[in-house]
C-alpha cells in the first residue's frame, strides 16, 4: 500500500495503524446526536425568525419606517401687514443661498465658481478645509448668502452635468421690516421660538425651530399671520441624509393684516422724532383708531428677520437707552402741565372752583409750608381758568390741587382711563400711576399729605402716565366723554363700544377753549399754530429723575446730564369740535413743553393735507356736521 | 469549456457586450466621468462627412452664393464674416442702446467696452435620438472655439458650447431644458434667468411678482451668467402672469430659433478668461468678466444692503424730500409750517392755494 | 490506497448547496452595498469563491493522510504566524488581526489556524491508545488548543477564538467522556466565564454581552446593532421587502450589512420564506457533511468531517442568533455568506477536507 | 404542416446573404448622417431611425446573431457618441435589435416585403419601448411613454423600411 506517510521520530507502524483505524461505527450514535443537535439548533434559528417576522412584523415595519421617514416643515409665508390704505410696511422677500455639494466637489472648480460669484477663492478654500475636517462629507456648505439675481443667473447657468454639478440652490423666505427702525416698535419682529418661550402658556403650542412673532403685532396676531406650514415626509438613511420625497402637503400661506396705521402720519411722526428720544402717538378719538405710533431710539427689525447675530442682539439688549422698549406704551412718565386739563376738569366737576375762579400768580406760592415756584418767575398776574390752561400758570393749578382733594383727582384720572391699561391689542403695555389716598395707604401704608397733591395739580408727584393714556384721556375729554378703546387693527371685530361717561359739557368746552387758547392765543405752543386748522394742545414739562420708573431704570447706570433735563410733552388734537385725531408727543429730555409741540404739528399737519388730498372739498363740506356734543365756546 | 463556448457562443457574445455597454454607463453615471475618446472619435468621423453633405447641399441649392464666392477665397471670408458678425453685434447693441438709455451714456458705455469677437459657424448635424436640442457646428478647437462660449446670431442667442472636438463643436440650444442664461427686460430692467423647458418656448424665472414685465416686451441678454456678452436678444415675452410664491411666470419665445438655424456665430471675444488646466477637466471653461452695473438695475443687493424695500420707506423717503424740498426740519418750530401736499422733487415753497399765505404767526410768549 | 478519482467523485450534491449559498451571499452583499464605499464587495467576494474552488480541488488532491502527519508543522507555523499579527498586523476597528497582503488584501490568521485545529484534533484522537479520552489526554488537547485561542483571544478576536472551541468539543464528544471529566468541563464551565468576565474581556465585549441581555438600555450605543438588525429582520416580514429594497440595509441602519449582519440584510430583503430557505440550504450542507462523516474510510477522516460540521454550526448559531437577537454580537461572519476573503477562503478549504475525506471513502 | 415547415426552413438553405463590409459601413455612415443631417431642414423626419432600420436589415440578413450583435452595438455607440446622453443607451438597445432580428431571421423568410413591415415595425417598437425602459431605469429620467405616438411613427418606420430594404437588397 503506497501511503504516503510523513516521517516519524517513533513507532511509525503503531501509529500508521492507528491513524488508518477504520472503526468509525462506534461513533454512529453520537453522530445521529449531532444530527438531532443541529435540527434543534436550526428549529431555534427558525423559531427566532418568526418571531420576528411573522409574528411581531408590524411592530417591526413600524419601528424601521420610524427610523427612516422623517417630516420636513415646508414654511408658510407669514402674511403681510399693511397699513390703513393697503399700503405694505411689512413683506416677505425670497433669498436664495448658494451651497456646496462637498461630496462632489472638484477643487479645480473652486476658482472659477469664486470669480463668477465675488467670492474670496482663499477663504472659501479655508473654510472648506475647516470644514473637511470636522463635517461628514454629504453635509453641504453654505458659500453665499443673499444671492442676487444676477448671482442666481450664473449659477443657474453653470450648474448643469457639464460644468459645476457641485453648486446647489436652497430657497428661504424671510421677512423685510421697513428700514431704520420704522414702526418697529408697532410692528415688532419675528424669530425662532426660544427653549423658555416654549415653557410659556402662551407659545407651548409651537415647536423646536418655529418661526413665531416676538413683539408688537408680529406676536399679538401672530396667529393671523403665521399660516399653516405644510410638510413633506422624506426617507432618510442613518445620518438624516434625504433620499427620496414620500408625499407634500403644501403651506398655506397666513393672512394679511390691516393696520389703522396710516403710513403718511407715521412717516412724518418718524421723521419728527429723527434723532431724538421719546414717543409719539397720534389716533382718531372717534374710533381708537392708532393712526401712528413711534417709539425712540428704535432698532432694525430685519436683523432680527433671520438667525439674529449675538453681537447684535447684544448690541441691541446693552444699550442704555433700551431701543427695545415700546415708549408709547410702556413708559411710565409724570404727564406734566398735560395733565392739567384733567385736574381742572376734576375741579369744575367737584365743585371746588367754579367758572369765575380766580387767582394772583406772582411766580409762585406757598402751601403747606412750602414754597411752589411757577415756571414764569414773574408770574402771571391774575389768572382765571381760561388764563391758567393757555399759560399754563402752575400758581393756578396749585390753588386748583390745593382746593380739590387727592380722591378726586383720581376718580377723574380714572374716569379719564390713567393707571389703567387702555386695552390696546399690542403686548406689554404697562398702567402708569394715579395715587390717591388708597394707593398710597396699600402701597406706602402711610397717609396721604395735602402737600403731594400740589404737586400732582401739575402733574408731579408719584403720577405717571404712558404716551398712550394721555392721547386715549385727551381724546375722550374732546369728544365730551366718550373713549374708545385703542387699536391697532383694522377690522370691525375689534371695534368696541365706547366707554361713555357723563361729564358737564359746559366744563369740558371750557377746558377745550383753554387748550384752543394755547395754540392759536398766544400761548405756551403759540409757534406751532396751524394756519386754517383749529389745533388745540396742551404743552407740558415734566422732572424726570423724581419719578418710579427713571428710578427702576437708572439704578445700575449713573445719572448723566441728560437725565436731570426735563422731558417735553405735547398733547395736541384737531379740530376744536369734532376732534378728528388725537397726537400725543413725547420728547424725552427736551426741556421745555414747546420743543414737542412742532412734532405734533407736523404730524396734524400731515392728517389734514391728506384729507384734502383724498377727500375733493366740496364732498367735505357736503358732510352733515355732527350733532355737536357741547356748546360752542363762549368767546 | 469548448462545447459549452459554441453551443452558447451568441448568448455569450451578446451578454459580453451588453454588460460592456451597462459597464460603460454606470462609469459616466455614477462616477459623472466622461468618455470623451469615444466621442471624439465619433465626432472627429462622421462630422467631417456631415460638412460635405452640408457644403454639397449649399453648392446645389444656391441658397447661399454669396457664402459660396467667399468659399473660393477662404481668407478674406474668414475675415469678412467675422467683421461681419461684429458689425452686425455692434449694430444690435447700439440699437437696443439708443432705444432705452441717453445718447451720451450709451456711446460711452460701448467705448468702454471692446466690441466682441466673433466666428462665423454652420450648423451641421444636429444630435441624434427625436427630442434631442443639442447640434454640432462644423467649427472646433482648430479654429479657436471652447466649452462654454456662447453661440449667437443677429436675431437673438442661439446656445452655449458644451463640448469642442478638434473640427467641430457642440451645442446645446437655448431651449434645452439643462440650459440657463441670465436676462434682463428691456423696460424696467429687471433681471432674470432664462431656462430651456424643452420645447420652443422657454421660461424666465426669478422675477419677483412685484415687477413689472409686459407681454410683447423684449428681454436681452444681462451678462450675469459670465457666457454671453450682455445686450444680445434673447426674445419677446409671450405670457406674464403672477406665480404662486414670490415669481412671476414669463414665458418667452427665443428670436434666435425662430428662421431655421443655418448659420450662427460662436463669441469668442478676447477677454474671454481661461481657467487653468487641471488633469481631471482636459477642458477649459470659458468665462466672460462681470457685466458693467447697470445704474437703473433694481434689486440687485440683498436687503440688507438696502434696495428692496416696501411702501413705508418709499413714504418716508417722500416726506424726507417734500420736507427737505420746502425746507422744513420735522420736528422743529419753524414760522412756516409744512405743505405735505406739495410735489417732493418741486424744490418750490410757492404756495398753491390761500392757506400758506396766511401771515405769520405771533412769536411765543 | 485512496484512489485519487476523477472530478465526478467529488460531493457534487455538497458543491451544488455550497455554490447556491455563496450565489445568494453575493447577490445579498451587492444588495448591501450597491452605493455604499463597499460597492465593489461583491465582485471581490465572486474573485474569492473562485480562488476558493480552486483551493478547494487543491486541498481535496492531497491526501489528508498526508496533512494529519504535516500537523506539528502547521501547527508551529499558526503560532509563529499568531504571535506575527499580534507584532504587525494591521489594526482595524481596535484590534489586530490582520497581516497585508498584496493590492490592499488582508490574511486573518486566525481563519486558517480553525483548519489547523480541525487537522490536530482529528489527529489527536485518532492517534489515542484506547477507546476513551484519559484526563491526561483532555488536558493535553485542552493545553494544544489553548494556546493558539490565547493568542487570539490577545487580538481582541474573542469569537474567532471561540469558534475553536466547537471542534475540540465535538471530537471530545464523539471519543465519549467519563463522568468525572464531564464534572471537570463542567466546573470549567462555570469557573471560566466568570473569570473571563472578570479579567479578559475587553470593555466594549462586556458591553456587547450586557446589551445582549437587554438592548434598549442604550438604543444609541452597544444595543444599537442587535437592535437595528432584530427591525430589519422583522419588518422583512413573510416575503421581504426583495433585492435592493431594504430600507434598513439601504439607509445604513445596519452596520457592517455586507459581512456580520449579512443575514439580517438577507432576512429583511427576502423574508421568512428566503430565511427558511438559506436555513434550509444550510441545513442540508452540514447534513452532506455529517453523510460524509459517517461514510469516512477512518477515524481521522470521520473527525475531520465532524469537525468542519460542529465549527460551521457553532457558526451559523452563533451568527445567525446573533442576527435575531438570541445570540451576543461577536463579530462572527456567517460561512459563504458573509464577505470576506479569509473566511470564505477557509470554508472553502475544510469543504476540501471534506471532499478529501469523501474521495478516499473507498479505501480498501 | 410539412408545408409550413419548409416555408420556415427554406430561405435559410436557399439565399446566404453575403455583404461586403465596405458596403455595410458605408450604408452605416449614410444613415447616421441621414440622421443628424435631415432633421435640420425637416424637423419630423427626427422620429425616422434610420440607423435602426439598417442594424435591423443587416442583422436579418447575416443571420448570425454575434454579427448582429456587433453591428448593433457599434452603430449604437455612434449615435450615443453624438447624441447628449451617455454612451451606451441606443448602444444596448441596438445591440439587442440585432441579436433579436439575428435570431427571428432564422424562422421566417425575410425576403417577403409583408414580414419585412411588420420586423420593422415591431422592431422600432421594441426599440423605443426600450430605449424608454432604460432612461427610466438606469439614468432615473421619469419620461412618459407615448404609446399612440410610438405606434404612428413605428408605422412611418416601417412604411419606409420596405423600399428601403429593397434598394439595400441591390447593393
């Protein structure tokens, strides 16, 4: 037998024996072991497999399209905000942005890609590189944002298989705020839902990476204009990368909202208020109708109109002079001689002075044992009611304070809607101050002093109004008793009914007469008459380091010049009977009543020539004049 | 092995070459590799029978004399037709110029710019397969022609060179619908881009709602693609209407597709800039330079840097120029106050009606 | 003796079962990876089972008589070759298994040391003085097969090195055991996991057993493959989603889809019904294997084919159950599936031993 | 059925088909060019394949599949090479109209003018069918298949695939 047998140190034929022992059958039953082994291997294998796939399959086709369907919002374009003529202030614009497939870029490209769109080669060759390193390679770059037509021409031209492949275009919609600042503060601005926000009642519904208003109308009807995002459900792989678009649902886009916002009064308001700090609120008494609402310093809402930048943001948040906040309707300011119209109207209607009320003013008087100067150190001579409201003798309005007490003050305040919220449809607005004994009681638990209601009769003291209230006061006041709630939206459904209060309208023409008096009788804001308007207003000069708000706001800050300077008002409305529109001014540190005047002027102004302007004259005359509400002044 | 190989030697055969041919295709489309060689040789083979089929054709019918006589005397038809070409260009330009701009700018405009120049090509085959719009011009690298040039005629653009082989070259026609081009309207001057929807009438996107574009109006080329030299026509507009989103829909019908392509003219132009060559892309990309701005071009920057804009700063704008016209600072006591209703570039302060007439007001106080 | 017969003598019902199941392993690995970085896998696994034809006619040419006698050989150049990867070898994935080859080839040695194995147990026992296995003797093979695991268990490669261990056990199994050494294995059984557990397990083993045991304990991490492959099987469902449609394989849910988690691609593409069918291929192959065993001329020969059947079933439990989730991941390819050069290679290879062994069944 | 039979059997015994090759690539050339050229001035005569009517003349009449295979593919190319779309599309199409013509031409007499229509038909058919299931599968192009317009044009095809095939028949 020639067997090939591997050499052997030892006992080659023993072993040859061994290796060639051919008694394999004592093993059979072991081997039939194994045989019944591995069936109940395979029976478990099996057993494993329907388990999973036949009986729990659902469970499993579940779990995988959960691992691989994903829902894409599609963004609804938010709606448009106009103003009162259907004039845009607010818009959406498309921007398109240029990205890099990375995973199948040639760099011999880049140059070329670069010179036909400005872009700096070496950059973009820098961060491709920072970007090589920590980015997967299928996650694209962006290169430029903000294409312009002309950018998006080149590339829609090169794109194709036989010249960049690599360059894709993705499409995003954002929203364009009017520049400067204008009407940011009425219009607010949008941005992606914050993690605290989320936490609030008021945004739980919306998620992670929503767009929603922040402020002013974009957040008190951002409902309106948010519109429903559509969806798409994509198949992804393990790393989120798209494959394939299963369905789409399609965006509806949100509602455009009218504003009572008249752009030309906004834009002569804006103009007015250039440079300076303060607020300015102009609206039609007849209806609450905001016809213009400027806060200042303002900021650029369009920065905020994307990913805002921190260095902005921080920019924004840091300044002292807080652009963020709505002036108009959120600060608390001691009104000044504007408020003495009310104090004068609390008097006549309480009984403590009557029409025929006189008093010596001879720069100022003592009360209480403390000496109140007038704001004309020679004084006034003799002053009546009519006298007091055009020179605004402070002297008068003391005797006035002095005679009426505190508790009727306040109930006329309140009557005339202060240390309320005027119910405007904007977030955030703040109540101001009226004290009265009460307040002072639950706020200080001390009593009242005689001697602090001098200084509210010429609105001092712990009162403090908004922009807002006084121009809502003085509207009601001129139409005789009637307030309308303000707002900013021109839809019938917000129109309320008035608060009508019962007031003496023989008092209330006087007061009127008075105000007609400062404007067109040589009065405090004689330089802003209106030749052909009867424009009545109401200058006033306040302190502003003495009041609770300035306090609140200054405490980290220490108080500059600026700070001591007096903050200007102006209240103004025309005409006399019939008042078509209300214009509150504020001028923060502009010392004197009459530097706000020429703002509200402009501003009135700008409401009548457009009235002529749209409305042919003789349709004006053809108008029945209103039942008029109190007697013509008695002159 | 033998036996297996005769009795199944034209399965084999055709699955050989059918997997070939499978394998050739997955290189070029996955891996987007070219397989230039094949074409080249194709190209480089039947286009040359083409040209006489082309030249034969011509000779016989007569339709072309005057390109004939030039044929007898190749030099000074090769210049001829290129002057020819430029002068026909220079022409249009100058028109489309006058029509829409001052005199005075657009001489200058043209000064400053060096005419193009150009060659003069037929067109010899067109691509195979029914709904192909790609053809081939019997010009090719030999006489200076490269990927990426534009393709003209007189009446409007025609396409763009995809590919050039050494004695012919290809393109793809404006209405093919991987093409682009960048246009702007002749009127309002708005920028858009064309694309081919493989048909014979292409689509313009890009143009916001807000624009005006006129049906019948005429849209030229805009320069912003760095392929055609700007001022070319491109075409009329056949239907404007507003889109869905934010663009409008124009639809166009190119003028340089109009009467039969037969002859056209390749842009080579001397500022032309080359790209590097790289191993990987034999083939150079011809891009032109940046078209000059266009001073009445709108909306040309992003927002931020301030050209689109909404009604409110239009009105803005306007009260700032009606103020600064009657020179009145907002704001400020002045003794005259402000007419709103006076035009704002007026620069007058002369009262219309009896109102601004009335006497000054007291001083204060 | 043995008469080298022709090519017809060869277990053509075992290389029809072999060539199918390699047929549905490659058309399953192009499946996998078709627009993966591993796209060209499946032609080199095609370039593999012909390399292994090949070797497998090699192999089944040489007597296996003449191997059994070359074992000390083999069996010092496996050890030599061990203790080579653990100084050179490429290291992948944390662990060192492989030499370089040529044109970006890889050798995993420990692959091949499981036919070394085979050989030496098959030798070992049939050179025994009696009928049944002495302690010393079961120390001695449990010392012999000890080492080359230790060093592969050095690598980390734990589920190579255990798959050594099927082989000893079922040719222990088939010489018949006292009961005081089934004491003795189990003692070791008990004593060795734990001790194992303890002191030689590396971290991401530990966590692979302990994922094992309960998998959404961390869904991201350890227990992300037995999850992933346990949806991709299930929602293949009755009939699969078929080639090239698995969502799971396709979208890269599954790691490794072309060589570990191959039957999970498998199973999600073509569905119980295609399990069943591999299974049952499989089946029959060890089945051909076991007939081949029973038919042997020896011992040696019948130890060989037993040996190559306990190591490819300890295979396929291991892998297989590891792919429903009844098993812990060791990262195990599954036989003539799975790519990979090495491993097909040797299953290749012990098919020639079994060839071999079949081929000289009519000895005497 | 003996009949039948014979008529099956018969051209195969009776005419073998030998063409020079330079005719055969000069009549190759002439019809890619017809192709790329005539479209120019009568832009429906696009929808004539007149490189598909001559692989399919050709390969019905070497009656050898391999040669039909290669004639096929090669004029394929070509037009692949001039076209836009990558090579290989009309490439295998073609190549299987060869093998297919090379095959049916062994079972029918392909010298009758009635089963020359209807090959030519058929095979023009097939070949957009084709051509439509390709771009489809391998280029992932979502092009409709009009059926209506295929027939119209297959009947064009074939209508001038007679005469055609006849002038081919004298060279």
């Amino acid at each position: 037998m020639p067997v090939k047998l591997i050499r052997t140190d030892h006992d080659q034929e023993e072993r040859v024996k061994l290796i060639l022992r051919d008694d394999t059958k004592f093993a059979s039953v072991k081997i039939a072991f194994f045989q019944y082994l591995s069936v109940a291997v395979f029976l478990f294998l099996v057993s494993g497999f329907w388990q999973l796939q036949v009986q729990n399959q659902e469970y499993y086709i579940d779990r995988a399209a959960r691992n691989r369907i994903r829902s894409q919002p599609i963004l609804a374009p938010r709606g448009k905000i106009l103003d009162r003529d259907s004039r845009v202030i607010v818009d959406n614009h498309s921007s398109f942005s240029l990205i890099l497939a990375r995973e199948n870029l040639k760099t011999e490209h880049l140059k070329s890609i670069c010179e036909g769109l400005d872009i700096d080669c070496d950059d973009l060759r820098e961060r491709l590189r920072r970007f090589d390193r920590t980015r997967a390679k299928y996650e694209s770059i962006v290169i430029k944002d903000e294409l312009t037509p002309g950018e998006l021409a080149f590339v829609e031209a090169h794109r194709g298989q036989d010249t960049f492949p690599e360059m894709e275009l993705i499409h995003a919609q954002r929203r364009l705020y009017p520049r400067n600042g204008f009407a940011s503060h009425v219009i607010g601005y949008t941005g992606e839902v914050s993690d605290p926000e989320l936490n609030t009642t008021e945004f739980a519904r919306f998620r992670q990476g929503d767009i929603i208003g922040k402020a002013g109308i974009e957040r008190q009807y951002n409902d309106i204009l948010m519109g429903v995002d559509g969806q798409r459900r994509v198949i992804v792989d393990n790393r989120g990368r798209v494959h394939k678009v299963i369905d789409k649902k399609e965006a509806s886009s949100g509602r455009n909202l009218n504003l009572t916002i008249d752009l030309d009064l906004q834009a002569v308001a804006e103009l007015a208020m250039e440079n300076r700090r303060g607020a300015v609120i102009a609206l039609d008494p007849r209806s609450g109708e905001i016809l213009a609402m400027v806060s200042r310093p303002s900021y650029d809402p369009n920065k905020f109109a994307g990913r805002i930048r921190s260095k902005d943001w921080n920019e924004i948040r840091d300044n002292p002079d807080n652009p963020l906040l709505n002036r108009a309707i959120q600060a608390q300011l001691a009104p000044g001689s504007t408020f003495k119209p009310f104090i004068a109207m609390a008097a006549l209607d309480s009984g403590a002075i009557d029409d025929s009320f006189t008093v010596h003013c001879g720069g100022g008087a003592s009360f209480y044992g403390r000496y109140f100067k007038c704001h004309a150190a020679k004084g006034h001579g003799s002053v009546d009611l009519h006298k007091g409201i055009v020179h605004s003798c402070d002297v008068f309005f003391y005797n006035l304070g002095n005679r009426t007490s505190i508790d009727k003050i306040a109930q006329w305040a309140e009557t005339a809607g202060f240390g309320q919220r005027t119910g405007i449809d904007l977030p955030g607005e703040v109540e101001g101050i009226v004290p009265s004994t009460r307040w002072k009681i639950r706020n200080y638990r001390q009593k009242w002093y005689a001697g602090e209601t001098i200084s509210v009769a010429i609105g001092q003291g712990a009162l403090t109004v908004t922009p807002l209230q006084l121009a809502h006061a003085t509207g009601g006041l001129a139409m005789g008793g009637v307030w309308y709630r303000p707002h900013l939206v021109r839809d019938p459904s917000h129109q309320t009914p008035p608060r009508r209060v019962k007031i003496d309208l023989a008092h209330a023409a006087s007061v009127i007469d008075g105000l007609y008096g400062v404007v067109n009788e040589g009065g405090t804001a004689a330089r802003s008459r209106l030749p052909g308007i009867e424009f009545c207003g109401k200058t006033g000069s306040a302190q502003r380091v003495s009041n609770e708000f300035m306090k609140a706001h200054r405490q980290k800050n220490p108080l500059t010049e600026e700070d001591f300077k007096d903050n200007a008002w102006f209240v103004g409305f025309a005409p006399r009977q019939d008042p078509e529109i209300v214009v509150v001014a504020l001028y923060e540190s502009g010392e004197h009543g009459p530097e706000a005047a020429p703002i509200v002027r402009d501003v009135i102004k700008s409401y009548f020539d457009k009235k002529s302007r749209t409305t042919p004259a003789t349709v004006v005359a053809a108008v029945p004049l209103r039942q008029q509400p109190f007697p013509p002044p008695q002159r | 092995m033998e036996i297996f190989l005769n009795r199944y030697r034209n399965l084999t055969v055709l699955l050989v070459v059918l997997v070939a041919q499978l394998l050739l295709l997955a290189f070029q489309v996955k891996s987007n590799g070219d397989v230039r060689l094949i074409r080249v040789w194709a190209v480089t083979g039947v286009m040359p029978l083409a040209r006489v089929v082309e030249a034969v054709r011509a000779n016989t019918t007569g339709f072309f004399s005057e390109y004939l006589v030039l044929l007898d005397v190749k030099e000074e038809n090769k210049r001829l037709k290129s002057s020819l070409g430029s002068l026909k260009m220079e022409n249009q330009f100058l028109k489309t110029e006058l029509a829409t701009a001052d005199r005075a700018r657009a001489l200058a405009a043209f000064q400053s710019r060096s005419p193009s120049r150009t060659i003069a090509a037929r067109i010899i085959g067109t691509g195979t397969g029914a709904n192909s719009k790609v053809v081939f011009l019997d010009r090719g690298s030999n006489a200076g022609v490269g990927k990426g040039m534009a393709v003209v005629t007189p009446d409007g653009i025609v396409g763009k060179v995809i590919s050039s082989y050494p004695s012919a070259s290809q393109v793809i026609l404006i209405t093919d619908p991987t093409f682009a081009a960048g246009v702007i309207s002749q009127k309002s001057r708005v920028h858009g881009t064309l694309k081919g929807q493989g048909h014979s009438i292409c689509l313009i996107e890009y143009i916001q709602n807000e624009e005006q574009v006129a049906v019948g109006e005429w849209f030229y080329t805009s320069g912003d693609d760095r392929v055609f030299p700007k001022g070319l026509p491109v075409g009329q507009v056949k239907i404007a209407r507003s889109g869905k989103m934010f663009f409008k829909e124009v639809f166009l019908v190119p003028s340089g597709l109009q009467q039969g392509l037969e002859e056209v003219l390749v842009v080579l132009e001397g500022v032309h800039q080359t790209i590097p060559d790289s191993p990987e892309t034999p083939q150079t990309l011809h891009l032109l330079p940046a078209p000059p701005p266009d001073p009445n071009a709108a909306g040309q920057h992003g927002v931020l840097s301030g050209n689109l804009s909404t009604d409110a700063d239009q009105m803005l704008e306007k009260y700032k120029r009606t103020g600064a016209a009657q020179g009145h600072v907002f704001g400020q006591a002045g003794n005259k106050p402000p007419n709103f209703n006076l035009p704002p570039d007026s620069g007058s302060v002369q009262p219309p009606d009896g109102k601004a007439a009335v006497p000054a007001n007291p001083p204060l106080r | 003796m043995a008469h080298y017969r022709s090519i017809r003598d060869l277990d053509w019902p075992l290389m029809l079962i072999t060539l199918s199941l390699c047929a549905l392993g490659i058309l399953q690995i192009y499946s996998a990876t078709h627009d993966t970085v591993w796209k060209d896998a499946w032609w080199k696994q095609m370039l593999f089972v012909s390399v292994g034809l090949l070797l497998l006619w090699f192999v089944s040419s040489i007597d296996y008589h003449t191997l059994l006698g070359q074992v000390p050989l083999f069996y010092g150049v496996s050890v030599v070759l061990l203790l080579t990867v653990l100084l050179v070898g490429t290291k992948v994935f944390g662990s060192r298994r492989w030499i370089p080859l040529f044109a970006g080839f890889h050798f995993q040695v420990s692959e091949f040391v499981k036919l070394v194995i085979i050989l030496l147990v098959a030798r070992y026992l049939t050179e025994l003085k009696s009928d049944h296995l002495e302690t010393r003797d079961f120390l001695k093979i449990g010392g012999l097969v000890a080492l080359p695991m230790a060093l592969v268990i050095k690598q980390p490669d734990l589920g190579t090195a255990l798959s050594y261990l099927p082989i000893v056990a079922v040719g222990i199994f088939l010489v018949g055991l006292s009961w005081r050494q089934v004491l003795l294995i189990g003692f070791l059984a008990l004593v060795l996991p734990v001790t194992a557990y303890q002191f030689v397990l590396q971290d991401y083993q530990k966590a692979r057993l302990v994922s094992f045991l309960n998998p959404e304990l961390d869904p991201r991490g350890s227990g992300y493959q037995v999850i992933q492959s346990q949806i991709a099987v299930g929602s293949g469902g009755m009939w699969g989603l078929g080639v090239t449609r698995g969502t799971q394989t396709q979208l890269r849910f599954l790691p490794v889809p072309h060589t570990d988690f191959i039957f999970a691609t498998f199973g999600e593409e073509h569905g119980f019904v295609g399990v069943v069918v591999a299974l049952g291929l499989y089946f029959l192959l060890l089945m051909q294997i076991v007939q081949n065993a029973q038919a042997a001329p020896d011992r040696a020969g019948m130890f060989i084919c037993m040996g190559v059947a306990g190591l490819l079933l300890f295979h396929l439990l291991v892998n297989v159950g590891m792919v429903v989730g009844r098993m812990p991941i060791t990262g195990i390819p599954l036989p003539l599936m799975s790519a990979g050069g090495s491993s097909t290679l040797s299953v290749f290879l012990m098919l020639g031993l079994v060839n071999n062994v079949r081929l000289r069944r009519f000895v005497n | 059925m003996t009949e039948s039979g014979d008529w099956l059997l018969r051209p195969r015994r009776k005419h073998q088909y030998r063409l020079r090759p330079v005719a055969l690539l000069l009549v190759a050339v002439a019809a890619i060019l017809f192709q790329i050229y005539v479209p120019l001035f009568f832009h429906y005569l696009s929808y004539l394949e007149m490189p598909l009517l001559v692989t399919v003349y050709f390969s019905l009449m070497r009656r050898e599949p391999v040669a039909g295979v290669l004639i096929g593919s090669s004029i394929g190319l070509v037009q692949d090479s001039l076209s836009h779309n990558p090579i290989g599309m009309f490439g295998i199409v073609k190549t299987l109209v060869g093998y297919f013509a090379a095959s049916v031409s062994q079972r029918f007499d392909v010298q009758n003018t009635g089963i020359r229509f209807l090959l030519g038909f058929f095979f023009f058919f097939f070949h957009q069918f084709f051509y439509w299931v390709l771009a489809n599968a391998l280029l992932g192009q979502t092009l409709g298949f009009d059926a209506l317009q295929t027939l119209v044009f297959g009947l064009l095809n074939a209508t001038v695939a007679v005469p055609l095939f006849h002038v081919l028949d004298k060279l």
